[in-house]
C-alpha cells in the first residue's frame, strides 16, 4: 500500500518483497487520529482493548504437534514482534522472523535494522502494519496489511502451501480486527454502504 503523497510506507520499507500478502480495508466513522488511537491500543498491550480481545477468543495452541503448520490467528498471538516503527498518527508496522509455516513454529530474535536484509536459510519474515488516512469528512480509512517473505525456494514452497491454506481465515482474522479497532474508534457504529 502506497500512501496518499506517493511516499513510502514501513511496508514498503522493511517488506517490500511481496511473496504472500493479504490487505483488508474498513471505512470508520472517526476522524483519522481517532482510529489511530485506537489501533495504538494494540502496542500497549491493554487486556481492555476489543482489538486484542479478538486475538484472545481464537483457537488454543495445541498442546501436542499436528500435522500442519499454526493459524494465522496463533502466529499474531505467538510471535515475538517488534516494532518496526512508526508514522505518529498515520502508520504503525511490527515484524517477526522465524519457521513459522511448520507444525512447531522455531520463532529467531531479530530487531527492526534487521528485519529488511534478513535471509537465514529456510526462515522468512513476517510484517504487519495499520495504517489510517483521512478519508471524507470525519471518516478515516483503515488497512490491515500482512507481507510474508521467505528468502529460499525449498522453504518458499512450504510456505506457499502454508499460506493458502491459512489466508481464508486470515481474511476473517484480519476483518475481525479492523472491526475491533472500528468498536473502540466509535463506541460499536459500524459504517454502512448503500
């Protein structure tokens, strides 16, 4: 996703390589530092937050190995993300590096300078990012963008077919949160399209 000047955006600067992305959109009725705010509530980590909550209702991680690799919903609970920084008001990124298409995900420590050149053999990354922008009068437009990256082909195909198995309900996820950000932006409105 582009901003609306043609600059940039932390996507494009730490995941610009775009193997496997999903994007999901919501108009909300709130002014753009409003939805920030409440996208903001997700790097505090507030139990309160609606946003979180949708993570904390999801699938439990089993307790025993499976045959396929974790959810998507388990991947944004277990990973351990760090901030790849942010545009105040506009645009906050996180990003995680590991296995994490194998039925025991192997997650690696990386920081922010890192994440852009990473390339261990049979690992990738993974960028996420809210973005808001002003969007009519008193609106603001909301995206969700995931960006998965795995730099060698034998891994790349087993994350492929990780990927396609998972991105249905990823979608779901990704609207679920968008509408969780929605509820603590408006106090539960929801948009309406005629």
């Amino acid at each position: 996703m582009s901003s609306d000047h043609g600059e940039r955006t932390l996507l494009d600067k730490f995941a610009p390589d775009r193997q496997f992305v999903l994007t999901e959109h919501l108009v909300i009725e709130a002014p753009a530092a409003v939805t920030f705010a409440a996208v903001e509530h997700l790097r505090g980590g507030n139990p309160e937050s609606p946003t979180l909550r949708v993570l904390t209702r999801t699938r439990v991680v089993p307790a025993r190995p499976r045959q396929q690799g974790p959810a998507f919903e388990e991947i944004l609970r277990g990973a351990p993300w760090v901030s790849l920084g942010e545009r105040p008001g506009r645009e906050i990124a996180f990003g995680a590096a590991g296995r994490f298409w194998t039925p025991l995900p192997i997650w690696h420590e990386i920081t922010a300078d890192g994440f852009a050149h990473y390339q261990r053999p049979r690992s990738g990354t993974i960028a996420l990012s809210f973005a808001v922008l002003p969007y009519q009068r008193r609106q603001s437009l909301l995206t969700f963008e995931t960006r998965m990256c795995v730099a060698d082909p034998v891994s790349r195909r087993w994350a492929e077919l990780h990927w396609h198995s998972i991105k249905p309900a990823a979608r779901t996820v990704a609207r679920q949160l968008l509408h969780a950000v929605n509820d603590e932006a408006t106090g539960g409105r929801r948009y309406a399209r005629n």
